[in-house]
C-alpha cells in the first residue's frame, strides 16, 4: 500500500528527506507521494519513516493504492535494483 499525505499537511518539510525511495516531493500546494516509488519503507525500514517524523499524522493509507507485502517487496527491488 503506498501512502497519502492528506490535505491538513503543514509542509513542515520533516518527510521528504527521510524517504530512502525519494518518494516525496513538493507538490503543488504540499507534498505529495508517488505511488509507484512508495514501498512504506518496506527493505529499508520496519516501519514509514514518513509516518515516524510527520508532527501531525497527516500520512495515511493510500486506499486507491492497495499493495500487499510481496508486492511492496517486488517494487522495493525493481527500485534498487535500478540505481
């Protein structure tokens, strides 16, 4: 499952620099996740860093973008295995 970051996002900047799949950018009104790059940390991390630093828990579940723990490690591979 990638992750959303929900409107109330204060652009604190706290997100962007701990995401280990550069995931995160400045959108244009605030930052936003690619869903094709998000793994939810899933090989680098036990758990979303992204989640862990947001100071107002403004990161959430993508529901159009529902992946399995398989499929999160596929992906996570494909992006390593690319640089």
């Amino acid at each position: 499952m990638a992750l959303l970051i929900k409107d109330n996002c204060i652009n604190c900047d706290m997100c962007e620099p701990e995401c280990p799949n550069q995931a995160i950018s400045m959108g244009a009104e605030i930052f936003e996740i690619d869903p094709t790059r998000c793994t939810e940390c899933i090989g680098h991390y036990d758990n979303p860093t992204c989640v862990s630093v947001c100071p107002i828990r403004c990161i959430v579940v993508d529901p159009n973008n529902r992946e399995t723990l398989d499929e999160l490690a596929v992906k996570y591979v494909e992006l390593t295995s690319a640089s």
